[in-house]
C-alpha cells in the first residue's frame, strides 16, 4: 500500500551535510589543488578561489585539465581556445585522439561492466574482457563497411552489448546515435531519419515491469523508413535465437564478432562527431545534437573525477535508459577506469527497493537517479538504510527535475546520514551539468552547491541583467568544451542559433529557471519551455501534436504536463475536434492506443478535453508555458498579456478549467 512519507516542511538552505576534514583531504579535487601548486604554483584555499581562475583564465585551465588527467592525443594541439565567443569558439585546434581510446586504456581483470536486467541475473565485464569484446566487434563493423563519419543507430536497452557497440563504433571514427526501445516507431524514425544511419542495432524486445515487448515487427517498420540502412544487427535479449528470417538485411550480433587481439583506433580531430544526442524543443524536429571526442572526454573527466569524486575503485551507478543523457554521462566513467553499473528494467519492479538492491548487490559507491524516483520513494514509504546494506556508498547523485528540500531530507534520515547528495543540473545539449556537487562544501537543502568548474553562470532576468536571490534564466557566459558542434542538417548554424542565442546576444540561454543565492549556490525551478517530461522520458511536445493532429478527428490541439519542482503531475491533452465529431470513450481509447504506441506508454494523457480553440499567439505559436502556469494555479495577469494573444478568448476554457481543478 502506498504510504506518504511526512517528515514535515523541510525549508530550503537548511543545512543537511558537511564534509568532515578526512573527506576533504582525500577528495580527488583538494589532489588537483595540490597539483596545480606543485606544477603551475597556483594556491587556492577555497573551492570558490579555484572557481574563479577556471573561468577567469579558461585556457590555462582546461590546459591543466589535459594535462593533469593526461590525456593521450596523437599530434599536439596549437592553442586550447580560438576565441571566447559564442557560437563559434573551437577547442584545442590540432590535437587527434579518440574517445574509445581513452576509454579503454586499463586492461586489467578489474570489473568495467557490471549489469542486472529483469531478465539477466548480475554479470561481470572486466576491462581485459571489454578490450577484446570491442575488438572483435570493431573488427565486424569494418568488415560490413562502416567507416569514420559514418552514423550507427542504435534502438537498445541498457545492456552491456550496447556499451560495447558504442565503444566498437567510436573506435572507428563512426557516429553513435540511441533510442531507448520503449519509444515508439514515430518517435525512432523521426531521430534516424535525420541522421542517414548506415547500421541499426537493436534487440529483438526488451522486459520491463515484468512484461516481455516484442520489437522486431517494430523494427522491420522502422527499416523501410531508413533506406540508408545496409546491416540491421539483433543482439537476443528476450529469447537465446530470435527468429530473422523475415528481416531483411539482419544479421544476429554473434556473427558480427570478427577475430581481432588488437584495436585499429582511428585518430580523429578534438572536435570530430563522437554522438548525435536529440533533446526536443517544442516546436519542429527532435533537435539532433552533435558533441565531439575531445569535449566530452574533458568534460566528463572533470565531473567525474573532481564534482562526484570517482576514481578506479569506485562503483558507479545512475539509473537511465540509453535514450537519456545521463547514459552517455554514466559510459564516461569508463575513461578513468571506473566500474560502471548498467540496471535495465522498471525502477518500480518487483517494488521500489529494486534499484536499492541493485546498489547493495554490486557494491555500489555512487548512486544516481532522477529526483521524480527520489520523490517517488518518499512516498512509497520505504526506508532503504533499514533493509540494505550501504556500506561502501559514498555519494548519492540527482538530477532530471528539481529535487524538493524534502527529498534531500529523506535521503540524509532514510538512505545514509552520511553521504554527499549531489543534486546537478545539466542538460543533454552539453551532456554534462552546469552546476553540481562540489565535495568542498556543505550539502543544503534544495540547493545545488556551486557552479562546476570552467562553467560561469548568470540568472538572468528579462532585461539579461544577473540578478541574486532571484528567479531568472539560467545562462552560461562563456564557452564549455562540450557544447554542440553543431546541430545534424543545419549547416548554417541558424536552428543552433536560434536554440541558445536568439534571446540574450553572444550568451547561452539554456531554459531553465533557477535562483542563484548569495553563497554562489543554486535553486532549480524547472524548465522555462514546455518539454514533457514523464516517468524520466522526455518528449518536445511537437512530437505529440505530429501523433494525434494525424487523426482525421482532431484538428488542432494542445497538450499541457502539470508537474513541477521535481513532483510529476498529470498530462492534460486539450483538442478542437472537427465539427459533428464527440470525445467519446472510444474516440478517447483510440488516441491514447496511438500515443502509447507511437511515442512511449508513459505519454498517453491522463485527461483529455475536448475545447473550441487552441490559444496562440500573433505568430500562431501555441500558448503552452502560459495555459501551464494557468492551470496550476497562476492568476492569468501575471502569465501573459491579452493583447499578444490572437484569440484571447480561447483563455477562457483554461481560466475556469483552473478554478475547478482547483476546487477539486
């Protein structure tokens, strides 16, 4: 029975967690201080000292970052940074190296992989292991043709077959690009197609809550809407031999593996394509996001090593599917010799302590999730520090949505009273964060600690002007490493442009509402767009507009995802029907039959509501973040101006639709 964990009203800034002087002395981040007053003679006494030179002087220290982690490139770089401008900055010009290269430099008996599913019990890869897998499947993509720059798509659960496959294709200087296998036909094709994948690699399904879904139907479909694929690879999952025969151009994963001691690393530049991410926006296309080799192996070094404090012994776990960023984060704990932890399933199956056992079973030192999945514990009432046992656990990580002051006191009275929770916010555009755990400074409620090094962040208001203690847009000031190269299919920069730096010139304007406070700390409010945002899965609501205005009923419509500050609410889906047409049951069972198996069953509406017309602005965009703020609560003078509205009386609908779910 689901019970409400009620410890009371947490308030914000209270403090929860203080390093002791042993933590901060052998943190990996008071190491790099000493390095750097060793070998560049810069002393620092506080974490916010160091801060300040890595954005003050970003090319001395992404410089020390290279050297420090020693970083193995082919030909030397000429310079760290062209310029600080943005768009348009280019890092350390001249260097070759590769991703997969650094990512397999340990080849020991050590454990690289460990993963569990629903299906597979707990198994090992170790380094030596991982080697020689993605030799043999290196070896196997070559021999199929694919070569540097080409694209391999990959429709596949959270398995150590994935990761190898991603490290085989980086290997060759080839472009990685993952859907998730819940996600539905339209959503796949919608990616793929963008990005002309010459290989597919799947599954033949996937288990998830205890339920088997089959995929290889889906997948012939898919097939004829990429015609650039050549090879369709199928890794069994469900059963040991799937049947292909009536798949076309398919070949089963064993028979891939070609022989081969030894891996051909194809040296590429800093900023050749390593992976193309898609985050949606609301309006057009899944934006396909481009990050390089080098970046993202700067950034993610730096992270994981001096923000979350991991180094060769540690057991890192974060709990995501390859659609989500967070998967692409967790693989690059492997360039420091990290054991990472791979779970596929339902966090929530058989119960709520699955990923809790998970982290105990394999000795976990880190573990990461999704503040909704913190949120979700609180109220199933469970206590995992009374039923697990947490040991080696050191650090516990957050990120997705805000995560309450009452999350983080959950996971101080019912996780581990001494640990070092880390909420972080990032995003998928630079698949890093922003700001994050610092294991420097005090853990308090609500709060992100600092800003990550190399990263200078405003909150912005409307005026771009910064502001302290106040809600504003959250921008970045200067460049990272592992922005976007570019967008896939956009190579005059306008679509990238357009995404960061329409709003405030030469700034990075990222979506989010935060609060910076006057300890250089953080407060998370959620997204200023309308991303949806269900169950961990994020869907641009263009995507689902592209699903039900397919409908020869519906003739316009809009759809409004009432979660907030971490909670997840209900998806409302607002339409205007053809004339003659009623929202019937059946009509209602239809859309939410199509949604489910389009996009993914955590995207069909929770309500659905039939209305005269969809309020849009003067430039016919849908009034989304506004009908949000409305609904929930907001008075509609605070929201929006009449007067830029095209049918203001549209607003109507959503004005009383407030009160009444209000009154409810």
């Amino acid at each position: 029975m689901e019970q409400n964990y009620r410890l009371g009203p947490t308030a914000e800034g209270t403090l929860l967690w203080e390093p002791s002087e042993q933590y901060r002395s052998n943190a990996n981040i008071t190491r790099f201080m000493r390095w750097l007053n060793e070998t560049r003679q810069l002393r620092f006494d506080s974490y916010h000292e160091l801060w300040r030179w890595s954005v003050d002087d970003l090319e001395s220290f992404w410089a020390a970052i290279w050297d420090y982690f020693q970083i193995r490139s082919k030909t030397p770089y000429s310079k760290v940074l062209t310029g600080r401008h943005m768009p348009g900055a280019h890092w350390f010009p001249g260097a070759t190296l590769n991703f997969a290269e650094l990512a397999l430099s340990r080849q020991d008996p050590h454990p690289a992989i460990i993963s569990q599913s629903e299906i597979r019990p707990l198994a090992t890869v170790t380094y030596s292991e991982l080697y020689k897998e993605v030799a043999s499947v290196a070896a196997g993509l070559r021999s199929l043709g694919v070569s540097k720059g080409d694209c391999v798509a990959a429709y596949m659960p959270n398995i150590s077959e994935t990761v190898i496959a991603f490290l085989a294709t980086v290997s060759i200087g080839a472009i990685w690009s993952a859907c998730a296998p819940e996600f539905g036909e339209h959503s796949v094709v919608e990616r793929f197609q963008q990005i002309r994948p010459k290989v597919l690699l799947t599954t033949d399904g996937y288990r998830y809550g205890g339920k088997d879904h089959k995929r290889l139907d889906a997948v012939d479909s898919i097939q004829q809407l990429l015609p650039t694929l050549e090879y369709v690879i199928i890794v069994p999952y469900l059963k040991d031999d799937p049947s292909i025969d009536g798949l076309p151009k398919s070949i089963l994963w064993n028979d891939v593996k070609q022989r081969a001691q030894e891996i051909r690393f194809e040296a590429v530049p800093f900023e050749h394509p390593l992976w193309v991410l898609f985050s949606s926006g609301t309006t057009g296309l899944p934006k396909p996001i481009v990050h390089g080799h080098g970046g993202i192996a700067l950034e993610h070094l730096k992270c994981h090593s001096l923000h979350l404090n991991l180094g060769s012994e540690d057991r890192f776990f974060w709990f995501t599917t390859t659609g989500w960023m967070m998967w692409n984060f967790l693989v690059g704990g492997l360039l420091q010799g990290t054991t990472i932890l791979l779970y596929d399933g339902s966090a929530g199956y058989p119960d709520m302590g699955t990923l809790w056992r998970f982290a105990q079973d394999t000795g976990a030192t880190y573990f990461g999730a999704s503040a909704p999945y913190i949120h979700a514990c609180m109220k199933a009432g469970i206590e995992p520090r009374k039923e697990y046992d947490f040991e080696r656990l050191k650090g516990l990580g957050s990120t997705g949505a805000p995560l309450s002051p009452e999350g983080f006191q959950w996971v101080y009275d019912k996780v581990k009273p001494d640990i070092h929770l880390g909420s972080v916010s990032g995003g998928t555009d630079v698949c890093t964060g922003f700001m994050g755990p610092v294991p420097l400074l005090p853990v308090r409620a609500g709060e992100i600690q600092a800003m990550c090094l190399g990263a200078r962040i405003e909150a912005y208001d409307l005026h771009g002007k910064p502001v302290i203690d106040e809600v504003g847009e959250l921008v970045l000031t200067e460049p990272l490493p592992s922005m976007p190269l570019y967008f896939w299919n956009d190579p005059q920069g306008v679509r990238y442009r357009e995404s960061y730096f329409e709003v405030f010139q030469g700034v990075w304007r990222h979506g989010d509402w935060i609060k910076k406070t006057k300890r250089a700390s953080f407060v998370i409010y959620g997204r200023s767009d309308s991303t949806l945002n269900r169950g961990g899965v994020r869907m641009g609501t263009s995507e689902f507009y592209t699903v039900v205005e397919d409908m020869n009923e519906v003739l316009d419509s809009l759809v409004i995802d009432t979660g907030h500050g971490g909670e997840e609410g209900r998806l409302l889906l607002f339409l205007k029907l053809r004339p003659g047409t009623n929202l019937d049951e059946e009509l209602r069972g239809r859309i939410r039959a199509k949604l489910r198996t389009a996009l993914s069953p955590r995207h069909t509406p929770d309500e659905i509501y039939a209305i005269p017309e969809v309020p849009k602005t003067l430039n016919d965009k849908k009034l989304e973040v506004p009908v949000k703020r409305i609904i929930t609560g907001e008075a509609e003078e605070n929201v929006l101006n009449r007067d830029s509205i095209a049918n203001p009386q549209a607003l109507e609908f959503f004005v009383d639709l407030a009160g009444n779910l209000g009154n409810r």
